[in-house]
C-alpha cells in the first residue's frame, strides 16, 4: 500500500493521476530513494529507468 501511495502523491503532476511521467518519476526517485539515483546520475540514467518501467511504451509508467 505504501508503493501505491508514494506513485499516487507523485502521478498526476503531468497531466494523467495514474500515470507518472520522466519528470515525476525523476522526482519520486531523487526525493523518496536518495541513495538509488546518486547526484551525479545522468538524465541518460533516469531514461534508462523509465524505459524498463514503461511496458506499453507510452513515456510514462504505470500500474496497468
């Protein structure tokens, strides 16, 4: 329940509440698991994350 809730705090500043987009995964990834996306991680790097998330390949992530 704490994953969804984190994605829901997060998902919806771009547009769709059920999607998170790069800049809101970006985000939820920098604030919420700091020693995962170290600062010198690149936005090569956060593309890289979103890539492996994104199933549907839509540019953004979600549940479904």
């Amino acid at each position: 329940a704490a994953i969804v809730c984190t994605f829901q705090e997060y998902a919806g500043r771009c547009g769709d509440k059920h999607k998170l987009c790069q800049a809101e995964l970006k985000e939820l990834l920098q604030r919420e698991l700091p020693t995962w996306t170290p600062m010198e991680f690149r936005e090569g790097d956060y593309n890289k994350f979103l890539s492996v998330l994104d199933s549907d390949k839509d540019g953004e992530v979600d549940f479904v």
